[in-house]
C-alpha cells in the first residue's frame, strides 16, 4: 500500500509519500508561508537529484494539499500515475488526550473529539484538523488515519502523570501530564530493541530526543512509564527557545516585575527561552558550540545547562525503571551533536553507562557508541516519525477493511 503522511502546521505542511510493501520512501516535501505572500512548496522525488520548488498562492491549506498532490502525480516529479495509487493518508495529531492510546481511522466523530481537544493542543490541533479536513476535500473516499503524539505516553502510571495541584483540575480540565514525541520515543525503542536482538518485553530504556523541541522517555517492557514533557510541551528539558523545567512561581514574579500579560509571559516561555534565552546567540545548538569555542561564556554555560538537565532525567529515570539497558539518542542534537553527547555521558559509570569516544564520533546513522564494558548499551538512533505513521495507517487501513 502506498501512503501519504502529512504533518501540518499552522502556516507549513511537511509530506512523505511511502511505498509500505517494502517501506520505501518515494518522495517527500515541504510547503511553507500557507497563507502569506510567497507560499512554496518544494518537492523531492527520492533517488534522483530532483528538487522541484514551485511558487504559487496557497492561501488555505486546501490549496497546500492540491500543490501536494499535484507534485505526486506530476508526469516529471511525480511517483504515482494517479490518486487512486494511495491506499491511505496518515496524519500526524499532536494531542490525543486520555480518549486516543492509539492511533484510529478518522470519522466526523473523531474529528470533533479533535476539535475538543484543540483546547489542550491550542497551537497545534487546529492546524491538524485543518490539515485533514483539506485532504477528506480533495480525497473523499481514501481513508485518513490519526497518529498522535501523545498516545505512546498513555501508558503511564497515574504516579506519573498527577501533577500535585487541586485534583479537580485534573477532573475538570483535563491538567496532567500528557507527553509529546511519542512516535519518535517509540520508533527508536523498537529500534534498540531489534538492534540488541533482545525483545521490547526484558528491557529497560531511556530515549532521548533532542532536537529543537526535546524531551526524554523512561520505557520499561515496551511502556512508556515517565516522560519529561507535561501538560504542554513545555516542560522538562531546556529546548531551542522554551525554559523547560522551572519554579512555577517564576512566571507571576517576573509577569509582576515586567507587568506581562499571561500570553506575553506564555510567548517569553516557549518563544524567548531555551538555549536561546540563555545563551542570548540562536536557538541552533551549532551556533552556540561555535561561540562556546571561540571562549563565549554564556554559549558554555548554555551548554552544561541544557546537559545538566538531560542528566538529571536520565538519573530520575533509572531510579524509576530500577535499572537501565539501553540509553538511545535521537534528533537533531541527539543524532549529529558529538560534544553533547559526549558531556551528557562524561562520568556516568556509577550508573553503568560508559561512551566510547571513538564509537561517538558518528552523525546520522544507526551505531552502538558505548564501550564494550558498559553495562549499558548507549545507542544512536534516527528517528523516523513518518515511517512509524505509515505504518500505524497501513495496520488501521487493514484492521478496518
Ligand atoms: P530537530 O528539531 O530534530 O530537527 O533538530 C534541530 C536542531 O538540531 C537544530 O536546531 C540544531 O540545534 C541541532 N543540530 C542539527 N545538526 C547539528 C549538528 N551537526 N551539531 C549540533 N547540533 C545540530
């Protein structure tokens, strides 16, 4: 079966197509500035060096998805003949709330299930929902999947997710901890597992992945049992622009000082903080490595910040699991940042977990880079989100046939 997955934004929409018979990647794609002036989209076609970039006016997302689906069947930078090729469309959902634990094949009542849940998921639901409604336009009868960012994480314990505030706003609103990065967290434990040839059921695994939004998982017999993001996405690790981890308190002293309003102070949090915030250079950790070694000070301070709090839930997350088998490495910074992992592992041996320096030095490609002794093993994994999709939409297609 081939399938498209779409992961859309508020004014971008990232596409694969993906043959799932052998779980090939066909093509991929990116439109940005939906709605704006100079809305583009640009198209690869996997195995040849064509990258086919077309400026035209999108300004909905239904025109995004027509772009879309012109270029899968464009005679030159296609990969299908027609439409009628596509067995499914996966989408990626950000917030699936306690009601999705799993993906599910998208009706009109799931999809006012969604529209609910735009309240938890304000920035990012609505797009999605935009998103699936322009391809039910276009694409009536193929059938659309949800796979949500959350639903790996619904495996945790209460003890996990019950955030020590009145239990009613849990009961009234919904407030506990959530998670995001599931099909990322979840791809890359299957992985390990199948790279160790030992099965998801006898291991113990922390996954972390750091890219521009970052986030650590604690997954114990194939269940995610923690996780340090929360409620939003804004909690846990230090990120490109958001604080992660902070005295809640914070907020109302420095909106007081500043006279902020609750968005403005929410805007500072997830926009203005972060590596970014504290290192006063860019969001992108190879800026900051590069000022760091010029000499600047706050660029390494950012640095041992952002490492000392992946520490810390690393730490946090073996006393939970009582163990460790396998510390895996994921995204942007997890997969190409050699010195991060290097400053993230230094000195962890109590722990079992010991980095060969040698082995580390590798960027993007699947490796074992612990030393032989180490009781851990520390891997580097890829994450690859839309593989996870396709094949969740393929397993849903078929359950539902
Ligand atoms: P992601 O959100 O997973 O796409 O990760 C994006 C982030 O990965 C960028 O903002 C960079 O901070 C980081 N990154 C990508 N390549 C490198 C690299 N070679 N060295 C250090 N950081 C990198």
């Amino acid at each position: 079966m081939k399938v498209l997955v779409i992961n859309c934004g508020s004014s971008s929409l990232k596409y694969q197509v993906l043959d799932m018979d052998g779980e090939n990647l066909l093509a991929k794609g990116l439109v940005e500035r939906i709605g704006m002036d100079g809305s583009v989209i640009t198209h690869t076609k996997i195995g040849s060096d064509d990258k086919w970039k077309n400026e035209v006016p999108m300004p909905t997302h239904k025109e995004a998805i027509e772009q879309v689906l012109n270029a899968i069947v464009d005679p030159e930078h296609g990969v299908l003949h027609d439409m009628s090729e596509l067995g499914a469309v996966g989408h990626r959902v950000v917030h699936g709330g306690e009601r999705y634990a799993n993906s599910v094949l998208i009706d009109e009542k799931v999809l006012t299930h969604l529209d609910e849940l735009s309240e938890l998921a304000p920035l990012h639901n609505p797009a999605n929902i935009l998103g699936i409604r322009a391809c039910q336009k276009l694409m009536p009868n193929t059938p659309m999947v949800a796979v949500f960012d959350t639903a790996f994480h619904q495996t945790m314990p209460a003890e996990s997710y019950i955030y020590a505030l009145p239990y009613e706003y849990y009961e009234k609103y919904g407030v506990r901890r959530y998670g995001f990065h599931g099909t990322s967290h979840k791809y890359v434990a299957d992985r390990a597992s199948k790279i160790m040839n030992v099965s998801l059921d006898d291991m113990k695994i922390i996954t972390c992945h750091l890219g521009n939004g970052a986030s650590v998982s604690a997954i114990k017999r194939g269940k995610c049992i923690d996780t340090s993001m929360g409620f939003t996405p804004l909690e846990g690790l230090v990120m490109g622009t958001r604080c992660g981890d902070i005295d809640p308190s914070i907020t109302t002293y420095i909106s007081e000082k500043e006279n902020l309003s609750a968005e403005q102070m929410n805007e500072i949090m997830n926009k203005k903080s972060g590596v970014l915030g504290i290192s006063g250079i860019s969001s992108d950790f190879r800026d900051i490595e590069a000022a760091a070694e010029e000499g600047n000070e706050r660029a390494q301070l950012t640095l041992k910040v952002f490492a000392h709090k992946v520490r810390a839930y690393i730490g946090a997350f073996i006393a939970e699991m009582n163990g460790l088998d396998a510390l895996v490495f994921t995204a942007g910074v997890g997969e190409n940042d050699i010195a991060m992992r290097d400053i993230i592992c230094n000195d962890l041996g109590n722990l079992g977990i010991k980095l060969d320096l040698v082995k580390n030095k590798i960027r993007g490609r699947e490796a074992i880079i612990s030393r032989d002794d180490s009781p851990v093993t520390i891997m580097l994994i890829p994450t690859n989100e839309e593989l996870m999709i396709a094949r969740d939409t393929v397993d849903i297609v078929e359950k539902n046939r």
